[in-house]
C-alpha cells in the first residue's frame, strides 16, 4: 500500500540529496562558521574564540554601519523601483505585442547580463567617465567647456548602472507574470467596455503584480549584495556595507566584526522581504491570487 | 452480483466465466482530508466492456489511476486474476492505459511509441511484428514514421490505443479517451472501440462523464457520484430500472414525481399519487409509508394519449424543437415534466394538454 | 500609443547596448586615446590580446573552470529540478529555498564565508575552490532554466512510460532526459558563461592560478587601454555566440513538443 508513495520517496531523495548536500556543505556551512565567528574576539593578528557579543554592539552603535545598512536598503528599493517602471512597457511589449520575435528580444536582452559585471561595468566607465565617451562626445560638440566630472564616481552613476545591471531580472520576473494571463481576460474586459487603459489598469496591472513583487525582491537583494559598481563607478560614495565587509575580510583583519556585519545585514534583509511577501500574500489581492492558483 | 441478459459471455473458458479478472474491495482514495473515493467494491469480468461514469470529481478517474498505479491506494485492495496488486508498482502490472490527452511520446515516431511497451520489456525479438500489426489494427501502418505533432486529433487517438493493446495487457483503462474529439469523430470512435475490444477480447475499462457514449460502448456500467457506486448493472437495466432518484435524474434525466408509498411486497410498491394509487415495481431503497418517486421516462409520456390507463392535464410551457421530434415541458401533476413529441400537432406554450402513461412503463425509487 | 511604447522598446534596447557598443567600437579605433573624434579602422588591440601570454594563461583557467562549473550545476540543477517539478513532496519547498538561497545571499557575504571556511578546514585556494566557489552561485540559475522546461512537460509522458512498464530509470532514460536534453545543453550552456564571466566568489578563493576575468578586473583598475576593449568585445562576441546557440537549442527541444 505505502509502496509507490515509498518508491516515490526514494526518487525524491536521489534527486534532491546531491543539491541538498552540495548547498549545506558550501553554503550552509560556511554562513554558519561566518555566524561563529562573529562572537570572536580579534587580538592583534589572531582569532580569539572568547564569545561574545560586542561586534553585534558596534554594529548596533555605530552611526556608520548603521548608515551604510540604511543606504544599501534605500539603494535597494531605489533600484528596483526604477527597474519596475523601466521593466514593465519593455515586459509589456514582448509578451503581448511580439509573437515570432519573442525569444529573440529576450535572448537580445540577456546577452549583456550574461556578459559579466566587469564588462558592463568597464563599459559604463568608458561611457561616463572625465575622459569618457559621454564627455569627449559633448566637449568635441562644443555643448561643454569642461568635461563634467559628476557623470561618474557619483550616486548617481552608481544607481544608474545598478539599474542597467539588474533591468533584464525585472523584465523577466514581469514578462512571466504577463505571459502567465489568461489572455480571455483581456477580451472579457474588452467585452465589459473597459478601454486599453481601464483594462491594464483594472485587469493587466493587479494580475502582475506578483510578477513586479518578485522581480523587485530579486534586484533589491542584488542591488544590496552588488560590489562592483558602487565602488567602481561610485567613486567616494562608493563606501557600501558590502565593500566595508570586504574591508574588514582584507586589509583591516577584523573578521568577526565582518562576520557581525554581514549577519546583521542578512538578517534585515530576512526580516524585509518576509515582511513584504507575508504582507502581500495577506492583502486582499494576494489571498484572491492564491486562491485561484 | 445481479446478472442480466445483455452481458456477453466470457469467452475465457470456464475458469474465465467463474473468476472474476479484478476485484475492487472497501476501495478508497483520499487526497489530504477530501475523500475522492469512499470505500467502493466492484468486480470487472473477462471479456467485457465496463464504463465507470459520473459527473466531474465524483471520483470515477481516481479509481482508474488506482488501478493503473498512478496514484497510491489509501484504503482496500484491488486483486487482478487473483492476485493482490494493490501495492504493485505501475510499470509491473499488466495493464495499460490510453490517457485523455493520449501523451504520446513527442520525441519518438509513431512506429516507436507503439513499441515502447514491448522494448521496456525486452520483448525486442518479436516488436517490429507485433507493432506493425497493432498498427495495421488501428489503420495507422502508413504514418509509422510520423511524429506524434504531425498527426489529427483522430491519428493521435489510434496511436495511443495501439501503443496501450499491443502490449496485450490483462486490462485496458481509457482515461475520457475521445473527449478531445469533436461530435462526428467521437462518433466514429465509439464504434471503433467496440469493434476493437471485440476483436481483441480484453476487457476495457472506460471513464466517461457523456452517458450518450457509456450506452453505446458498455456491457457494464457503474455510476458513480461524491466518491460513491450509485448503482452498477447492464446498461438497460441501470435506465430502466435506477436504483434512487440520483441515477433516475443522471441518466437520461427522468421525470420524478413525488408519491407517497402506501404498501410494498415482493419488489412491487402500491403508491399514492397525483394521477391515483398506482401499483408497479419498485427500487430496493422503497419502503412502505415513505415519501418517493415515481420515474417517467420523457419517451413513455404521450400528448393527447386514447386509452392508456392514466392521464392527466397540464399546461405546455416551453417547446424545444429538435429536427425530428419535440421536446414539450408540461406543467401538470404539480411538476414540471418534460416530455419527447414526434410530429407537429400544434402544440404550442400556452396550450392545454392532457398527458398520460403506461402503467408498465412506471417505476419507483426512493427519495 | 502604440508608437509610443514602440519607440520607448527601442530606446530601452538602445540603452542595453550603449555600452558594449561603445566598446566595441573603441576596440577598432586606431587610436591609445579613447576620445572622440575616431582615428581610423584597425585590428591591432585585438592583435596584441591574442600575443598577450598572461591572458591567454588566464583564458586557460576560465576554461579549466569553467567546464567543469558548467558540468557540475547541470546535473545538479537538473536533478533539483526533477524533484521540483515532478514530486508532490512535503520537502520540496525546502529544497527550493535551499537552492535558490545562493542567488539571494549578497554574493561578497558569501565569499567572504568561503575565505572563513577554507581557512577553518586549512583548505589551500585552487582553481578548485573557484570551482566550487562559482557552483554555488550559479546552481539557481541553472535549476530555474532545466525546471522552466520541466514544467511545461506533460506529467502524463511519465505515467505512460511506467504504464508500459518501463522502471525508474528506464522512464528516466526513454523519455525525461530526451526531453530535458536542450534545456540540460542551454543551461550547460548558460552556466559556462556565466562561471567565465564571475568576478567576486572568484576573487576570493582564487589562488596563485587566476581565471581571465580576475586578470581583467586588476588591468581595469590601474592600466585602461584599447587592448581591454578588445578582449571585453572578445567576451562579449563569444558570449553571443554561445547564448544564441543555447536559446536555439532550447527552442528546438521546445519545438519537438508541439
């Protein structure tokens, strides 16, 4: 009787057990040693398991830290909001107005993500910089005296190439939601008189609101957890929790204080998204959603 | 279990005639707290053709992926030629399916589904003749190397039933099999089917919600309704004689008129009702000094009837004109009644009939 | 309106490619100044890339990475999406959270956990770290591409294959892997890339054997010229190559299903 839910089972297990393995080995584990090591002490060079809890006290008291958590959260939201206006007419348009070019607008959309960091990133330098494109373009035109310096190493600079980086998450995280409509609705609030507009903004909009929920929780936690840009691009202002993370692993050996800040920012941005997902799924939008999946 | 006459006669020799090929026994699948299917019992013989048909969810396609090993049993036990296989995996028993939407293997031919079966067994020696008859059975040998996408609905159907038969399996489940077909082809279907589970003398059994298709194709029928058998038996008996009000109603949609069951004795009820105390058989469920139904069948009820025994007036409210005849809605007897008229004798919404029966037509269930 | 929202798809795309276009661009201008107005046409950059020995070495390791990166989260992501997409299991939201948890852990935290794991167990950093290192990274990606092609796979297929009684593994063989095999070859495809194109996990457990992309990053910071243009337009040409052929594969295996 039991036997097929065993048989079942076991292929579960085969199935699961080497990626369950492979993530608490060198995922799990690790982020639970960077735990441990946040209640050391550092003395001099050397690490002192003498556990306690001041790190977490200078992450708490410190104006910095606390500075640097506030800016990557308010980055974070910045960008994917940026990211959600600019995402949906680009999502909109692939899945409802292009039929044979589809995949290939993705793929087009893709290319410069898959590209890597450090090229996008060395493009961007190479369009905004003193001596950039953007400035010689404008000085060789006449339209500038001086080359305009804060076109980079500013905040600025870095919200847009943040933005740039993470666009092709959001466009996908909505292009899935769009696609996913049952296309009759469209017709049926045709049919009831609604117009273009009144249709996305009654019918098309809340049926994807999901889809921006999700692309927007993606690029808030990659925008917090993004190294690169903000240091390469942001100049001064490139001083991020993440970069003082790195700081504190290089240079200034304090790795449980590292440790402590990283564990702070994991547990925020935690508490964050499951306060938004709990509320979203709470809303009276989201238990009608659920309920009819 | 009731005989009746209808039934063919298993050719399976004598053994065949007296044991059953599967037993369903206290049958019962839940899913999380809903219980799909309430511990149910039924026998399938050799050689026959049983439909299992119900409304959507009322558990009819649960028991035959019980039977085919898709899903686990949750309660009871299910014996084929005796043995028990309630715990035997799916690709180990010797039954096999034809799917509603026919999952044909997109990636392989049509030659190569069909063979599928008999190569997961090793069977290679005698394949390539065992498929191209099965092909040849089901009038698909010239599109052997086609691929399931370039094939009609109609194709894909015969596929499918190739691919599941020429495995030679004990049982054969159809799964709502012509339910993507449209009306004309299901038609022709219907009688493929039968002809081939003649030809091939299996037993099948098939899932339907379409009664139209479970008279037409089935020697055996079992309703079913909220995860329970309503009743089971020969096609003619289930529509002549139903076994409660549900199955009067499901099946060809009987008119129930309420009575009140004055005597009972010997299967035959003696009932008050509108039209006056009638005596005719009645359903085991009747008791006597109970409320019940008397079952009129749209056909036995004649407009302007000569010199039937009763009759009584009503009023037409609607008429639905059907090419050949006429469906007449009669209020009268303090029911609404709907009734088969042939011809065009002018009766029109409005119109004062007089409506009567045949007392041997009448029938009694209980409420 | 229509206009509108078409003109606006254009000049989003334009945006896109701004950057790598101007790249490229530079990458052919005869010129050590990267300044408007353009010199002329030349190959020379791409000329001294190809003669460059540190960076052909460098190249070598993102290869010696990797293909086996690309390997490796493959049939792990391939196997999770198996369990995701076809088990009715209690445990299958555990398993999604688990392996999409590397994607939503800023990556810099995750190196850095890495550098204290490795020093706690005495591991020496190798192209081998980097390897395990970059999986972990990028195992989301390739589960989410293997299991977006399983979940348009008709449940039934299965059922049919163990009703004509094939076993597990049989089903396996016949028919799941036939059917996942261009979404195993794009995701294969997918994770070779992005493992060449990794820069934090890398950097961090990387050793004395560095892959290209750590190489470029240093060059980038302290010595800008032509030559990195056009190894990035390099990067960017192999990167469109390979990601064409792997949607192309994934809409093949996709065609064969309709």
């Amino acid at each position: 009787m039991a036997s097929l839910e065993d048989t079942r089972r076991k292929e579960f297990a085969v199935l699961a057990t080497p990626a369950v393995l492979f993530v608490g080995a060198f995922c799990i584990a690790p982020l639970a040693l960077l735990f441990l090591y946040s209640f050391y002490r550092v003395d001099f060079v050397a690490m002192v398991p003498d556990l306690n809890l001041r790190n977490y006290a200078t992450v708490v008291t410190s104006e910095t830290y606390r500075t640097l958590i506030g800016k990557a959260m308010l980055h974070g939201a910045l960008v994917a909001g940026f990211t959600a206006v600019l995402a949906y007419p680009l999502a909109f348009f692939i899945a409802m107005r292009v039929k044979v070019y589809k995949a290939a607008l993705l793929t087009a959309l893709l290319i410069p993500l898959y590209t890597g960091d450090l090229v996008r990133i060395f493009a961007w330098r190479v369009v905004l910089g003193a001596e950039g494109i953007l400035n010689t373009f404008l000085l060789w035109i006449g339209a500038t005296e001086q080359p305009i310096m804060a076109l980079l190493f500013s905040t600025g600079a870095s919200l847009l190439v943040l933005t740039y980086n993470y666009l092709p998450f959001m466009v996908l995280a909505i292009w899935i939601a769009l696609e996913l409509l049952d296309r009759s609705l469209l017709e049926a609030a045709a049919d009831l008189g609604a117009g273009r507009f009144r249709t996305f903004r009654h019918v098309v909009l809340p049926l994807t609101l999901p889809g921006v929920l999700v692309g927007a929780l993606m690029v808030f936690a990659l925008v917090i957890g993004d190294y690169l840009t903000p240091q390469l691009i942001g100049g001064s202002s490139g001083v991020t929790v993440i970069s003082a993370i790195h700081d504190l692993f290089g240079a200034a050996f304090d790795w449980p204080l590292g440790g402590a800040i990283a564990w702070v920012l994991m547990a925020v941005l935690v508490t964050l998204i499951a306060a938004l997902a709990t509320l979203a799924l709470r809303s009276r939008l989201g238990r009608a959603l659920l309920r009819t999946r | 279990m009731e005989r009746s006459e209808s039934e063919l006669s298993g050719d399976a020799g004598d053994e065949g005639a007296q044991s059953p090929l599967l037993v369903a026994r206290n049958l019962t699948k839940d899913y999380g707290p809903v219980r799909a299917v309430r511990s149910v019992d039924f026998t399938l013989r050799h050689d026959s053709f049983v439909t299992i048909l119900g409304p959507s969810g009322c558990g009819k396609t649960s028991i035959l992926r019980m039977i085919g090993g898709f899903e686990a049993v949750s309660g009871g036990e299910l014996t084929l030629d005796g043995v028990d296989i309630t715990a035997v995996p799916a690709n180990r028993r010797p039954v096999n399916t034809v799917f509603q939407q026919y999952a044909l293997f997109p990636h392989l031919s049509v030659r190569d589904n069909v063979a599928f079966g008999l190569r997961m067994k090793g069977r290679t020696a005698e394949m390539a003749k065992r498929v191209d008859e099965a092909l040849a059975i089901v009038r698909m040998e010239a599109m052997a190397d086609r691929f399931p996408a370039q094939l009609s609905g109609g194709q894909q159907q015969r596929v499918a039933l190739a691919r599941a038969f020429v495995n030679q399996p004990r049982l054969l489940l159809l799964d709502e099999p012509l339910s993507a077909l449209d009306r004309k082809m299901r038609k022709h279907m219907q009688i493929e089917l039968k002809e081939l589970r003649q030809r091939l003398g299996m037993t099948f059994f098939y899932v339907t919600h379409d009664q139209d298709e479970a008279f037409a194709l089935s020697d055996w029928m079992i309703v079913m309704n909220h995860g329970v058998i309503e009743q089971q038996g020969a096609p003619q008996d289930i529509y002549r004689r139903p076994a409660n009000a549900y199955v009067a109603d499901f099946i060809g949609g009987a008119n129930l008129v309420p009575v009140t069951v004055m005597a009972k004795r010997d299967g035959v009820a003696g009932a008050d009702t509108p039209m006056g105390r009638i005596e005719c058989p009645c359903a085991a469920g009747v008791a006597a000094g109970s409320t019940a139904f008397l079952c009129l069948r749209a056909e036995h009820l004649v407009l302007s009837p000569a010199a039937t025994a009763r009759a009584f007036d009503g009023v037409v409210t609607h008429v639905i004109f059907q090419g050949d005849s006429k469906i007449v809605e009669v209020e009268g007897a303090g029911r609404r009644l709907t009734l088969t008229a042939a011809g065009t004798d002018g009766v029109e919404p409005g119109s004062a009939v007089r409506v009567g029966f045949d007392d041997a037509h009448a029938w009694i269930v209980a409420g | 309106m229509e206009r509108l929202l078409r003109s606006y798809v254009w000049a989003l795309y334009g945006f896109v490619y701004l950057p790598v276009a101007v790249v490229v661009l530079f990458s052919l201008n005869d010129s050590d100044l990267i300044a408007f107005p353009l010199k002329g046409f030349t190959l020379r950059w791409y000329d001294d890339v190809l003669g460059d020995a540190r960076l052909l070495g460098g190249l070598f390791n993102t290869f010696a990475v990797a293909i086996p990166v690309a390997l490796v989260t493959t049939v792990l992501g391939g196997a999770s999406a198996l369990a995701l997409t076809r088990h009715k299991s209690s445990f299958r939201l555990v398993l999604g959270l688990l392996v999409i948890l590397p994607f939503f852990v800023p990556r810099m935290i995750l190196a850095v956990s890495q550098v204290a794991f490795m020093h706690q167990l005495a591991i020496t950093k190798s192209l081998l770290t980097v390897c395990i290192g970059q999986s972990l990274v990028i195992l989301p990606f390739t589960t989410i591409i293997i299991a977006s092609v399983l979940y348009r796979l008709d449940p039934a297929l299965e059922e049919a294959a163990s009703d004509l009684g094939a076993s597990a593994w049989q089903r396996f063989r016949h028919v799941q892997l036939p059917l996942m095999k261009f979404g195993l070859m794009a995701a294969c495809f997918i994770a070779f890339v992005l493992s060449s194109a990794e820069y934090t996990v890398s950097f961090f457990t990387s050793g004395r054997a560095q892959p290209l992309s750590i190489l470029v990053a240093s060059d980038f910071r302290f010595h800008l010229s032509p030559t990195l243009y056009a190894l990035a337009s390099l990067i960017v040409l192999f990167n469109i190559i390979v990601v064409v052929v792997s949607e192309l594969l994934r809409r093949r295996g996709e065609g064969a299903r309709k």
